[in-house]
C-alpha cells in the first residue's frame, strides 16, 4: 500500500475515537486560530486542508460566516463526521482530496491544523499554495516538529540496543521537519513576511500503553507499520517507564509549530 493510502487509512479507522483523544490538536487549531485574527475576518475564500472530523473548520465558520469554505481531507469517513458536526452549510464545499495535489481555486487564506507534518513532498506543495493563493494571500498552518514524542524515541533505541537489535525504524516524529526547514521552504516557494513560532508541550498519561492506545485512537500511528516482537515491546515499555516516569505518570513531549506567511 502506498504511503498516502496508509496515513489516510490510518486515520479514517480513528474517525470514531478522534474527538476524544485530540486534545493536542486542538490546542493547536486554538494557537492557529489566535494567529489568524487578523487574516481570517477579511478571507472571502477559504481552503482547509487535513479538516479531519471538522474541528477547526467549526471555528473558522463561527469566526467567519461570510466566507465561501473548501474543506477537504484525504478520506471520505472523516468528511462526513466533519459534516455532521457543521451540519448543513451552503457556504461550505467538502471534498475528499489530497491536500498536496490539489490546486483548483483561488483563496484569500489557506489553513490547515496538524497536517503538514504528514505531507509527502512539502517543498512542491508549497509552491502549490503559493500559486493557489491570491495577491496578499495567506497561509497558515500548525505542525509537528521532530522533537515531537522524543521519550518514545529514545526509549525505542535503547530498547533496540538492550536486544541487539541491529536495524529498527525510526520513529514516524523523526522525520517531521523543524522550525528552520518550514521556514526555508516557504521562502523558497516564495512566500513573504514569515512568522514561526515554536512551543514545547508536555502531556501526562498514566502509563505508556495508555499512551500508545491514545495515540492509536487519534490514527497518527506509523503509515509504515513494521511487525515487532512482544521482547521489544516490552522492553521499550520497561525502558521509558524506568527513564522517564515522574510523579505517578509518563510524560509525552509535543514539538508544536505554527507558521503564517503571506503572497
Ligand atoms: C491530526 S488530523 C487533524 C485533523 C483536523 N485538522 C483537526 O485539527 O482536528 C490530520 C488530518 O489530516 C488528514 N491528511 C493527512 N494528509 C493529508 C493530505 N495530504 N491531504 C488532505 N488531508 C490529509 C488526515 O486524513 C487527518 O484527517
């Protein structure tokens, strides 16, 4: 199966659980929101990319009722819960696509929330949007960084090293790009007056399968799942428990960032 099959696979099998598990996201899109209250009361034509079950795409609407919005997601499960949480709506068009092919339309702002750490050839995509943005337009996104769950990260490798294991893949959070590839990308596709910002979160679970189980119910697990043996799973359990717990819980670190640049 082919890599993008695999994210949207993964994620439409979690259209059910998203919600109660997406609490980090939704931090996100609240950040995203704050960054766009200039841009977003002036947007006539609106793009939101990754809209998943709908989450930012309710604030957006709520935030701007005038605006015409194409909300699109590359699986057609988690449109159609984003529809029912909107309810009927002329002002919004839902498409079932892919966020880094798809380049119809002109927009006054492009937004996504916790998408862009999934795309496949970033560098191409934001030309894309840069093309697909009218003069003065904006983009505005929020993504994961790799420092995003670097105590699953370690604890993996020491595992792998514990049972001499020669060759495990890297955790997916690796190769999210950082804070200076968006920024370098997004000058190279052309775009101006470009603003990061980067923020270090911490979450708490009680233990680290109640960790994994969350994650797995958000569907951002591995698009390339490898089979591994309950040896390494175990010790990477024993591992992170004996490196990290704290006070009665294990932390998970979120590398969050949020980018706005404009045409
Ligand atoms: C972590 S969820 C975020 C959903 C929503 N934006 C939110 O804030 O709750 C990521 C979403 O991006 C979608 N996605 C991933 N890659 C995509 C792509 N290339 N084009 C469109 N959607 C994509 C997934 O299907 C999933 O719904």
């Amino acid at each position: 199966m082919d890599i993008k099959q695999s994210i949207r696979r993964n994620f439409a099998r979690r259209a059910g659980s998203y919600d109660r598990h997406a609490e980090v996201q939704r931090l996100m899109a609240r950040g995203l929101m704050e960054r766009v209250q200039e841009e977003l009361p002036r947007a006539r034509r609106l793009l939101e990319i990754g809209c998943g079950t709908g989450y930012l795409t309710d604030l957006l609407r709520r935030h701007n009722p005038q605006a015409e919005v194409v909300a699109l997601d590359l699986d057609a499960a988690l449109i159609e819960q984003a529809r029912r949480r909107l309810g009927p709506d002329p002002k919004v068009s839902w498409l079932v696509a892919d966020g880094e092919s798809f380049s119809r339309g002109c927009f006054d702002l492009i937004i996504s929330n916790a998408t862009f750490q999934w795309f496949t050839h970033p560098r191409e995509t934001l030309r894309a949007h840069f093309q697909a943005l009218g003069p003065g337009g904006c983009l505005a996104f929020s993504t994961l960084g790799p420092q995003t769950f670097r105590e699953l990260d370690a604890s993996w490798r020491q595992a792998a090293a514990a049972l001499r294991l020669q060759e495990v893949a890297e955790i997916p959070a690796r190769g999210f790009l950082t804070l200076q590839d968006w920024e370098k990308l997004l000058d190279l596709a052309g775009f101006s007056q470009v603003q990061l910002a980067q923020q270090i979160l911490e979450a708490h679970f009680p233990s680290v399968p109640d960790f994994l189980q969350a994650l797995k119910a958000t569907g951002a697990t591995n698009p390339r799942p490898r089979a591994f043996s309950p040896r390494l799973f175990a010790a990477l359990i024993q591992s992170y428990e004996a490196r990290f717990r704290q006070n009665g819980s294990i932390p998970v670190t979120y590398e969050v960032i949020w980018a706005l640049a404009r045409k």
